[in-house]
C-alpha cells in the first residue's frame, strides 16, 4: 500500500526546494493545462519504463492525479513500489486539492 502524503507537505517540499520528483500522472494535455509547480508529466501507463530511464530506486517521488477518486496516482505508486523504490508518496488530493488551497501552478 503506498504512503500517502498531503497538500500542505508537498507545498512545504517545493517551497524548501527538496530533491524529489513531482510526478502528474494525467494524460498530457491535461498537464498542459496546469501543473504543480516543478511538476514533470509521466502518464500511470508509462510510469515502468519511464521511472526506470529517470528516477534512481532511493529518489522520493511524489505522484498525484485529479483528485482522491482519481486512479492514477494510486496506480502509479503501486507499481513504482513493486519496481522497488522505497521513497514513494501519492498525493491523494491531487489538482483538486491543490486549486482548493490557492497555491501556485504552472501551464
């Protein structure tokens, strides 16, 4: 089961600049359309193949989605823990709760 991490803490990891990866698992124009701030775009599909080319197994790594309904993140997560990276985090709010709280984004 993966850990789950909230809005107010990743916007504390951004803000402080810590080293992880932000990963928004949504389709690309949805990411187009908005994203976290230093967010990177990998679809829930292509996370595998993709984490293998970019993320070191100890990295943190930050996934979310739409928003707590949104299967994506959940998914994602699920399979970069089964690939054995230890350090990973869905953001279960997602846009939805980041938009909520006011906090920047970037298109």
């Amino acid at each position: 089961m993966p850990k789950t991490i909230d809005r107010e803490t990743v916007k504390e990891m951004i803000d402080r600049g810590d080293d992880f990866h932000l990963v928004e698992t949504l389709m690309s124009k949805e990411y187009e359309k908005w994203h976290l701030p230093g967010a990177i775009n990998i679809h829930f599909n292509k996370i595998g193949k993709e984490a293998r080319e970019r993320f070191d197994p100890e990295d943190t790594i930050v996934v979310y989605c739409h928003d707590e309904q949104c299967r994506a993140s959940p998914i994602a997560a699920e399979k970069l823990e089964k690939m054995g990276y230890t350090e990973v985090y869905d953001f279960e709010g997602g846009k939805a709760a980041w938009e909520e709280a006011g906090y920047p984004t970037e298109s």
